[in-house]
C-alpha cells in the first residue's frame, strides 16, 4: 500500500461541510457563516453538507439549492477534524479515518463525540472510496503538507498525552508518514495561546502556519508584543526556518487583540483553497484587505473572498476547519 495525500491546492472532486449540530454551534449567527462557507465554494465547485436528520428543515432555509445535503448523524460541525482526509492509494481515492476523541477533550468534557467518530467511514462509502483505518488519534486540522515529502504537525497535538499518551515521536511520525506519503514530519512545538482554551484544539497548525505552494509556506505574524502570540509567531517562523528551505511569507494577524475572553486567536492562515478560488477569514477589521493581497499574490489565478468568520472562531475554528477537500482523480 502506497499512499499519498494531495495538496489542497490540487484540484477537487468536491467540497465537503457538515452543518451546525451541537447547542454551541446551532445557532443563527452560525447558520449563516456555514452557509455563505458552503454557498460561496458552491460557485466554483460541486459541495455536499452532512446533515443531521433534526436540523434537516434548517439547513435547506440556509443553503442553496445547487448543494448536494445529505442525511448523516452529527455531534458537531467541524468536518476537517472528524471527517476522512482524503488520500490517493496509488490512481484510486482512499479515505483515512483517524481516531477522533474531541480533541483530547471529550471524556474529561463529557460531551459525546460517538456519531462525529463515524463520519470519516460515512464518507469513504458515501463516495465508494477505500477506508484506510489508523489507530492514531488525530485530526484534519492537526496536519498540513506540501504534496512533496513535507507535513506539518505540532507537539501538543499528535504527542500530546490527551490524545496519544502512549506513543513514542517515532510512532506517530512512523504513522503519520505512511498514512500521508509523506517523508518529514516539521514538529511546531505550540499553537496559538487561544487554542488551548475551552473549545482549543490545543494547537492545531492550520490556524498558525500552511503551505501555500511546494516551497511556500504562510505564517501568522502576530505583531503586537503585548499579545502572547507574539512570542509563538517568532519561535514558529525560527523552527520553519531552520527545517525548512521554504519561503515564508508572514501574514499579519488582525488588529484586534481580544474579545469579551481575553485574547483571540483570528488569523488569515485558517483559508481554504477551492479549484478557482480562496475562501479567506474576515474579521472587519484594517489587516482584512492586507491578508487579501497577500493571498493574492500567492494563489495566483484564484479570486479571493473574503468571508465574515468570526461566529465561526467565536466557536473555536475557522474556515478551514469547517470544510474538507476531496481531490479529484
């Protein structure tokens, strides 16, 4: 078995979301950033939203009609995280369906994750796609590669002793590697501060650093000393640096240093990358419009969208987190 997962930015069969199911997330304010998510990639590529069967009266109020909606039970909304991540097992499309625990939190938490942990296997037979099971506990928003040999991955995350207490670096770097077709595993040693909060992931790479090409990478530039991501963005852009050749592009965070909790986590790097386009966080905020021509400098031959993400972050994610690529073959 030889398996390779594309990069985002290869061309996709679909987009894949899971609308709003648990009480934090279904809501009014999130019912229409989920939807303008999945409406706005509808333009430039086909996209199908698993629903649950209650919130099924809900969704066809939200989302247009060119949709593909599709009956699944859910726990949550955050498809990158629980859902397949797909791979290519040689021509034909694979789906690797990790161990997904609520991000290390859900026995301590006591909320159920029982029918998000079944959706990777829903989609793998929904699209007749191989099912390649790990015993890793990960998820989507943990990893990011390049398509050629180079993954992304941060401590607290795969290490962590919340979700794989009892596996060695090598192991997890040993499974990493040969679930992804990748070669090197960079190891970011934290996230940003707010992701280790209530609803953090504790440290998920797609809100702190991505790659944007086989040899570009995009960091978050937190540039205000007086917030504690300050310190993270400098030690990230050193490590990357010093394991990498890559260029890297810093893109500054918003403006906006915090909310009625303390200090945010908004960032640009949590974007994703449709056929013909990029859907890019939003925050109303000055560093909107610099963000938006960065990416456009970078993703050239895409249009970029800005889209109002903050009921998303308000609940723990971004836009990359709600969304997952199906390559084409």
């Amino acid at each position: 078995m030889s398996l390779l997962m594309p990069p985002e930015w290869a061309k996709h069969e679909r987009t894949w979301l899971a609308f709003p199911a648990a009480d934090y997330t279904a809501q009014e304010d999130a019912y229409l950033a989920w939807s303008e998510v999945a409406n706005t990639a509808a333009e430039y590529e086909p996209v199908t939203v698993l629903v649950d069967s209650k919130d099924i009266h809900i969704a066809k109020k939200y989302l247009s009609e060119q949709i593909e909606i599709i009956i699944c039970p859910l726990d949550d909304a955050w498809i990158r995280d629980f859902g397949a991540t797909f791979v290519f097992d040689g021509e034909d499309l694979a789906a690797v369906n990790w161990i997904f625990n609520g991000w290390g939190a859900a026995e301590s938490a006591g909320f159920d994750v029982a029918n998000d942990a079944k959706v990777a296997t829903f989609m793998a037979n929904h699209v007749g796609a191989k099912l390649i099971n790990s015993d890793l506990v990960n998820e989507g928003g943990g990893i990011h590669t390049n398509g050629a040999g180079l993954l992304l991955a941060t401590e607290t995350v795969q290490l962590g002793i919340e979700r794989n207490p009892d596996w060695t670096r090598l192991e997890v770097e040993a499974e990493l590697t040969s679930k992804l077709g990748t070669e090197k595993v960079i190891w970011i040693r934290r996230g940003l501060t707010r992701d280790y909060e209530t609803f953090g992931t504790k440290g998920h790479i797609d809100i702190v650093a991505c790659f944007a090409d086989e040899n570009t990478l995009l960091v978050h530039d937190q540039q205000d000393q007086s917030h504690p991501d300050y310190s993270v963005t400098h030690e990230v852009i050193a490590k990357l640096e010093e394991e990498t050749n890559c260029q890297i592009i810093k893109v500054p965070a918003p403006k906006q240093l915090k909310d009625d909790l303390g200090f945010v986590d908004y960032s640009y790097i949590n974007h994703y990358i449709l056929n013909d386009a990029v859907l890019l966080c939003a925050f109303d905020d000055p560093n909107d419009q610099v963000a938006k021509g960065i990416l456009q400098d970078v993703y050239p031959g895409r249009e970029i969208k800005l889209i109002h993400a903050r009921p998303i972050f308000d609940r723990g994610g971004g836009i990359h987190c709600i969304t997952q690529q199906q390559p084409a073959i």
